[in-house]
C-alpha cells in the first residue's frame, strides 16, 4: 500500500501528466489547461499545505482552482474521432489528480480513534507501573530500568502522533515533490514547453 509520502509524489506526477498533455490539445485550449493544472498545483502548495498542517480538511482556494480545471478539461471540444483518445486521457489524469488529492486531505489527521488512544494510555501507565512492583532494592538499577521504559513508551506515543497527524506531528510531510513539479512547469513554460 502507497504511504501519504508517495501518493504526494504521485499527486505532483499527476499535475505533470495533465501539464505535458495540455501539448496533445490545439495552441488555445492546451494554455488554458497548463493555466488551470498550474494554478490548481500552486493553490494546493500555498493554500492546502497550511490548513492541512493546522488540522483543516483542504482550503476553499484549492477546491476552486480545481473546479476551474474540471470545466476547462469539460469544455474541451475533442475536435474529431482521431483527438478523443487525447481528451480521454485528459479526464482520466484528472480524475488522478482528484483521487490524489482526496487521498492526501483524508490523511489530514485524527485517524486514531479515542479507544486506541485509551488502550495505548492505559498500556504506558502499566507498564511504568509494572516496574514498581518488581522493583529492586538498589536505586541505581530501578532508575535504569524505569527510565529505559519511559523512553519506550514516549517513543510510542510520539510515533503514534507522527502516524495521526502527518503534516502537523513532529515530522511533517513536506510538499517537496509538488513544490518541484510546479517549478518544472514554470521553467518548461519560460522555454515555451
């Protein structure tokens, strides 16, 4: 199974795709779908990543911009049988980006339900608490070994919070691969594809 990692990666391979098969379409229309694929890329960097990193479900800015793209994409005429498969392709990169970015905001956070929550807890206080009851007489082992388990249980919990929340826990997910993406297009438009 894909990580959040990678279906970003996949996310920006995708804006790509749609970018370099806006060239398939006629001069007019394949601008205004690398307009839409660029603008729904940036909104995605500039608008999405801070509300995903502040717990929100997406920003309105990115929702907009690819609304923009989907009518571009649906007012392009397929111009003749011979162009179709072209248009097809299109909407079904499209349709990718879509999945892409549905996949990326469900992983927003707060996927641990209370009940695990409690369980893991409850687990770290017995498990501190187990210690005391074997505890030894000599105070340098017993500091050893209840130290040792309280590593062992705030590594758990912070890999439980990194694992829950993956763009606001203590190693966020970054947008490196859409931040790349958006620069690859921008320097492609400059030379003029």
């Amino acid at each position: 199974e894909m990580c959040i990692r990678d279906s970003i990666h996949a996310e920006a391979g995708r804006f790509y795709d749609v970018y370099r098969n806006s060239y398939d379409f006629p001069e007019e229309d394949g601008a205004k779908i690398r307009a839409a694929i660029q603008g729904y890329a940036k909104a995605a960097r500039v608008y999405d990543w801070p509300a995903m990193r502040a717990g929100r479900w997406g920003s309105p800015e990115a929702a907009d911009a690819y609304t923009r793209l989907s009518r571009i994409l649906g007012s392009v005429a397929a111009w003749g049988p011979g162009r179709l498969p072209s248009l097809e392709h299109a909407i079904s990169l499209q349709q990718a980006v879509a999945d892409y970015r549905i996949w990326r905001l469900s992983d927003v956070g707060g996927h641990m339900t209370p009940l695990v929550w409690a369980v893991l807890i409850l687990s770290g206080i017995i498990t501190l608490a187990y210690s005391a009851f074997f505890a030894t007489k000599k105070v340098g082992p017993q500091v050893l070994m209840k130290g040792a388990l309280a590593i062992i249980v705030g590594a758990t919990f912070l890999l439980a919070v990194n694992l829950n929340y993956p763009f606001s826990g203590p190693e966020p997910v970054d947008p490196e691969a859409i931040d790349a993406v958006i620069k690859r297009m921008a320097t492609e438009d400059a030379k003029g594809g």
